[in-house]
C-alpha cells in the first residue's frame, strides 16, 4: 500500500470540495488503486491545522501558520496541493509555497494558475533537482482534460496550434448577450447559475482563457507561459448588437484563445462568431473546448467538463492519484 499524505494549501471551494472527495472515498482508493490518500494538514494564509481519523477541526481551533517545510516535515507529506487564489497580488508567495513543496520532498498538484504564470521556470527546475512532479492538470479547465491531452501530444506528435474557449463565464455571458441582455445582467445571470467567480474582470477582459493557453503552451512546446506576451479583446457592453445579429444568422459569437507554434510567445484573444454546429459554437454554459491542430492529422478536439469547484478538485485528484502510477519530474 502506498501511503500518500497529503497537505492542503488553501480552504475554500477547490479545496473543501478536493478533501471531501478524500474523506469519502479513502477505502475504494485503497482497494482500487492501492493508494492510501490521506489530508494529514490544512494551511491557509492566516492558520492551519493538522489532521487525524479525517476530521477537520473547526477554524476556530486552528492554530497560526508555521513555515510550509516544517508542516510538510512534521506531518510526513508526500504532496502538496495547492488551491489558493490566481491573483497576481499572491503570485510570488505561491510560486515559493510551490518550490518549497518540492525542496521538502513532496510532490505539488497546483489548481492555482498564476503560480504556474509566474514560476514556470523555478518550478521546472525545482522539480528537477529533486525528481518530485508538478501536476497541474486542475489549471486548464477544471475537469476538461485539456492538459493531459497537451501532454500526451507532446510526445512526438506536431501541434501547429492551440486555440480554446476554456471559460465558462465568457462563454454563458455572451450567449445571453445574444439573446438580448445586457452585460449586467448576463454576469447576473452568470453568478445566480454558480458559473461565475466573485470577480469576472480576468473572464471577460480575456486574461483567464489566455492564461490557460499559455499553460498548454509550456506543456506543448515548451514555452515558459509567463514569458508570451497576450493581446487581448475583452467581452464588452458593445458587443451585444454583434451577439445578436451573429445569433439571427445561426451563430454564436465565443471567446478564442489562440497560440501558435510559429508566433513564439505571443497568445491572442478575440470574439468570433462560429456556426453553431462547430465544436465551439456547439457549447452550452459553462462547456469547455480545446482544439489542438495537429497538421496533416488534423484537428483533435476535446470538449464538455463543465467548471466548478468540484471539477477542479476531481481534476486534483486524478493528479494526485497518478503520483502513485507514473512519477516523472517536471510541469505535466
Ligand atoms: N472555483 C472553480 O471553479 C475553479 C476551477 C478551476 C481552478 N480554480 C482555481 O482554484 C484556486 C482556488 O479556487 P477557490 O474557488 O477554492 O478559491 P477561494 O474560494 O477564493 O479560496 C481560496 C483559499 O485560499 C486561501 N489562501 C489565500 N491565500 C493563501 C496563501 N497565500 N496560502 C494559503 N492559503 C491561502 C484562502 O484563505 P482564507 O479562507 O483564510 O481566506 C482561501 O481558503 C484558484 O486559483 C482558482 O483559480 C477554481
């Protein structure tokens, strides 16, 4: 049986969603995958607390948070999960948090993408040096599997491009926009139906689906993400005359991320309007899709996993459930 102790960076929805799948499904783990998955701590920025019989004790029980190498120490952690904010505010303290993982011996699952944003290369080379993984797939939509298929394209096959609609805020916003909303009430309605996060500045300024694009783009090539630089078209009041006219001649206009393999560094964003029997015009809500452009082999598309908290702790925990099969250093 292969013991996996796991520390929780962070305590809001990804990660109260992540370590009640733990809890619940410790024994078919067991029995399944030969796995022993346990949440041993829980640190957030302000307090922390370590675990035993999988109860978590209330917060107000928590005690102030020690340096990330001794709880790692202290509680023999095996991996690190990290769910906290992707602000560029919190960036450096994730990206440290993410090395510090590392240097102490565990494994990082990250659902935080600004970490990856800014310390793609430090993390790179941490995990390296001590033959410990990044597993990053919660970073590129939830539970679409977009990062697994980067990965597993990676090995040989010649990607030309990436292009996605990975947001689904964006996505639901300007299908209400097409049915006549104002953008008020589209994120209104965005909010009310659990798609939207507090802030959807990043969803509509393009900054979050350009974001994962660029992840894709330093699993695919390479790339150090932080280091492309992104033009953006945000979603905008004005744009609902375009959603409209684009829905009475059967379209649907969507939020495109695009990298290319000869435009090194450089992501766009922009709306397009596509048919609604296209792989991206055919989403619905909080659907996602990535088309990767494979050449002469065409393209391959994966689509659906709708995002919330839940679908990035799944996403977490195949991640973290993969330690146990196949370790190999390096952002996967
Ligand atoms: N929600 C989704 O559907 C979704 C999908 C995919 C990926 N993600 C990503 O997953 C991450 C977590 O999302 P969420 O919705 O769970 O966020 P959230 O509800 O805002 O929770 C963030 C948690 O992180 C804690 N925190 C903040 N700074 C910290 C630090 N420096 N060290 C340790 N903990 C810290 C906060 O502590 P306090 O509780 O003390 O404030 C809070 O518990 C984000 O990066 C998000 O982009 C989310």
């Amino acid at each position: 049986m292969l013991v996996l102790p796991v520390v929780v960076l962070g305590y809001g929805a990804v990660a109260r969603a992540y370590i009640g799948q733990i809890i619940s499904h410790r024994a078919e783990y067991r029995s399944r995958f030969g796995v022993d998955l346990t949440v041993a701590g829980v640190r957030t920025h302000r307090a922390q607390t370590e675990i035993t019989e999988d109860t978590i004790p209330p917060r107000s029980e928590w005690s102030a948070p020690t340096a990330l190498d001794e709880l790692i120490a202290r509680v023999e952690a095996r991996v690190v999960v990290q769910a906290v904010p992707s602000d560029d505010a919190g960036a450096a303290e994730a990206v440290a948090d993410g090395v510090c993982a590392l240097r102490s011996g565990a494994h990082l699952v990250t659902a935080t993408k600004t970490t990856l944003l800014h310390g793609w290369r430090a993390l790179d080379a941490a995990s390296r040096e001590t033959g410990r993984a990044v597993k990053l797939s919660g970073t590129t939509g939830a539970m679409l599997p977009a990062a697994d298929v980067a990965r597993s394209l990676s090995n040989g096959i010649h990607v030309t491009s990436v292009s996605g609609c990975v947001n689904g805020t964006a996505t639901f916003v300007l299908d209400r926009l097409s049915d006549g909303d104002s953008l008020g009430d589209a994120v209104e309605a965005a909010r009310r139906a659990g798609i939207a996060e507090g802030d959807p500045a990043a969803d509509l300024s393009g900054r979050d689906v350009a974001t994962k694009i660029q992840i894709l783009t330093g699993l695919l090539w390479s790339r150090d993400p932080g280091a492309a630089e992104t033009i953006l078209e945000p979603i905008t009041p004005a744009i609902r005359s375009a959603a409209v006219r684009a829905k009475g001649r059967g379209q649907r206009l969507r939020q495109v991320a695009v990298a290319d393999l000869d435009i090194p560094d450089l992501v766009t964003v922009s709306i397009r309007a596509v048919t609604r029997e296209s792989p991206l015009g055919a989403l619905n809500g909080p659907e996602k899709a990535v088309i990767f452009d494979c050449g002469e082999f065409g393209p391959v598309t994966v689509t659906g996993g709708q995002s919330s908290p839940t679908g990035a702790a799944m996403a977490m925990i195949k991640d973290t459930l993969s330690l146990a099969l196949e370790v190999a250093p390096g952002l996967r």
